[in-house]
C-alpha cells in the first residue's frame, strides 16, 4: 500500500476516515499506518432524519455520519501532537 511504501520510507503514517463500514483496518486499509482513527458519530435508528451510514459491511448496524470538519479537527490534532520526531508524514483523510 502507499502508507506501506512512505513507512518504509521513513514517513509517521495515519489516516481518519469517516466511513467505518468500508475503510477502516477491519477491511486491510490499515496496513502501513502508525495510526488509523475510524471517526463516526452516534449510534441512529434506520428511520432516524440524520445522514447515516453503516457501522459494519453486511448493513447490521448504522451510525450518524462523522463530517468534515470532525475529520479535519481529528487530523489537524494529530499534526500538533507533533510526536513524529521530526519525520515527515504522509496523512490520509477520508
């Protein structure tokens, strides 16, 4: 994967994703990342009035979407935490 080929190269590795059905570590897009934050928002109801997606690939469970700016904030904290000992990084946001 790239974050394998940037680890290898000596890059800090992480990734926040906003879809925990389909790309998270549990489906082998984790590979090659120090670290992989699956952002999602509350548990809802199938019927809630909130944009939903799924929790788990066969559609068992659905959580409120985590937006934008919670993926943002999440990756912009993981910048100031600034614990990459002056490495360069390669982060995935989706």
């Amino acid at each position: 994967t790239m974050a394998e080929a940037f680890a290898r190269a000596g890059y800090a590795t992480a990734a926040m994703a906003a879809n925990p059905a389909f790309v998270s570590p549990r489906v082998g897009i984790g590979r090659g990342f120090e670290r992989f934050d699956v952002l999602q928002g509350d548990p809802v109801a199938m019927d809630a009035a909130v944009k939903m997606i799924p929790l788990d690939p066969e559609f068992r469970s659905w959580v409120e979407v985590a937006d934008a700016r919670r993926v943002t904030d999440a990756a912009l904290a993981w910048i100031a935490e600034g614990d990459r000992s002056g490495r360069p990084f390669f982060l995935f946001l989706h």
